[in-house]
C-alpha cells in the first residue's frame, strides 16, 4: 500500500512538473533594465520594505520571481512562508539572516551580496538590514504568503 501512495505521490509530481514548463515554456521574454524595475510597498511585507515582481505574478499558481529591497536598519519579524521552497540571492548590502519562530540575534548570520540560499516551507526565520539598504531576489512557486509569528523588536 505505501508503494502505491509513493508511486502516486512522483507520479502527480511529474505531472506538475510537466504542466509547470509547459506554463514556463508559453511564457513572453521578459527582459528589465536596472532603471526599468519598480519597486512598491506590498501588503504582504512589512512597512518599510518594498517588493518589485518582475516574472509571474505571486498571487497566482506558477513560477515567479520577486526583488525586496530592505531599507537601512530594518527588521523583518520572524514569519514563514506556506508555498513551496524558495531560493534567494542576496544582490546588494549585507543580509542578517537568522531562523527561528523568535527575534534572536545570536543567530543572525551575516550573508553579503553574492551569496544564494533557500528556504524550506514553513520554516521561520528572521532578517534585518543592519548596516545598509539590501536588495535580494527570491523565485518561488505561488501562490505565496507571509505569516508573520512576532513583530519586530525596537
């Protein structure tokens, strides 16, 4: 019986990977120059940080690829996010990353422009800005979401 369930189980994950590149391969080029990316206040982060989306659309099923910029001095709550796993690049400014369901600072790791990471769903964690503006780009499936365990500490 639990070879049967685990046949299924690749068996519908082969099936939407299929459907996702079929989705991904019908999709319009989409090319932004630096000047051209938007960056707005977005419900789903905290005041303060803004998200530009520059491939798919967050809200819906599918691939997308967002950029939060993340002023000077910010903290992010710890919060998690629902979806499946995401990866992140941190492009500009030094990232504090730490996780966690609560505000810890010991366990902020210092991540520079560069580096590439990921998050598994469900799993808190933290950020804060501390020494400059970061930018940081994130692909993920969506439809996302944030929930948010602890607001940040002043």
């Amino acid at each position: 019986m639990r070879s049967l369930a685990n046949a299924l189980s690749c068996a519908a994950a082969l099936a939407l990977s299929a459907s996702l590149a079929q989705a991904q391969q019908d999709a319009p080029a989409v090319t932004y120059a630096p000047a051209d990316i938007k960056f707005m206040a977005n419900p789903a982060n905290p005041a303060g940080a803004q998200t530009a989306v520059l491939f798919g659309n967050p809200t819906q099923s599918g691939l997308f690829v967002t950029r939060v910029k993340i002023p000077a001095g910010f903290k992010v709550p710890p919060h998690w996010h629902p979806e499946f796993p995401r990866t992140a690049v941190v492009l500009s400014g030094t990232l504090y990353f730490g996780r966690g369901d609560t505000w810890d600072e010991s366990k902020l790791e210092a991540r520079p422009a560069g580096t590439f990471f990921t998050e598994a769903p469900k799993q808190p964690h933290f950020v804060w800005a501390k020494d400059g503006e970061v930018i940081i780009q994130i692909t993920a499936m969506g439809p996302t979401g944030t929930v948010v365990i602890e607001q940040p500490k002043k």
